[in-house]
C-alpha cells in the first residue's frame, strides 16, 4: 500500500506536462510566423549558395 500512496505523490509527470506545453507552444509559433521563417530560410540558403560560388 505504501508503494501506491509513493506513485500518487510522484511529481514527474509535471516535467512531461511542461515539455508538451512548450512544444505545443513552439508548432504554434512556426505556423504563425510560417511564411516570415520561410523567407528568411531562402534569403540564408541563397546568401550562401552565391557566396561559395565566388569561393
């Protein structure tokens, strides 16, 4: 019985609760800013591209 009163008062749960919080917080980000983060990936991938071809 005192092993089942130990997994009812166990807190590890709250870590898995918060890391969901935060993922579904950061997809939330990525689709608003969805077409900005696009740009950006295309700016920098061209930036590079045009400068290892001056290399």
């Amino acid at each position: 019985m005192n092993l089942l009163d130990e997994f009812w008062r166990e807190e590890d749960a709250v870590g898995v609760v918060e890391i969901i919080l935060i993922l579904v917080v950061l997809i939330g980000l990525v689709i608003i800013f969805k077409e900005q983060l696009t740009s950006l990936v295309k700016s920098i991938l061209s930036k590079i591209t045009s400068q290892s071809n001056s290399i």
